[in-house]
C-alpha cells in the first residue's frame, strides 16, 4: 500500500508532465476562440445562417432519439 507521500509524489510527477500540454491546450483554445469570433464579426449573416441550420439539425435529431 502507498502511504501518502507516494501518492503526493506521483501526483506532482503527474502534474508536472502534464501543465506544458494543459497550457498549450489553453492557448490553441483561447487562438481558435480569437478566430471564430474574428470570421463571425466579418461575416455575420453567414454565422447566423450556419447557427439556424445547426440547431435545426439538431432539433432533428434530438427530437427523432425522444
């Protein structure tokens, strides 16, 4: 059995490999954030369009499972 400090360790060990991949994720997110909202501002019909076809679809969807 582990005794607590182990399990301290292994978490840090897991935590320290971790946070590199945690913050690249973090900036691709907030990037692709940045670019949605750049084409949305440039092209809001086209937005609103895609908006409407997609909650329809899923409307269809959701509704067909219930």
């Amino acid at each position: 059995m582990e005794t607590s400090q182990q399990i301290t360790d292994k978490a840090r060990e897991l935590q320290a490999r971790i946070a590199p991949q945690i913050d690249e994720a973090r900036k691709n997110l907030s990037d692709l954030n940045s670019r949605i909202t750049t084409y949305i501002r440039q092209n809001p019909g086209t937005s609103l369009l895609a908006a409407v076809a997609a909650g329809f679809l899923i409307g269809k969807l959701v509704s067909r499972r219930w």
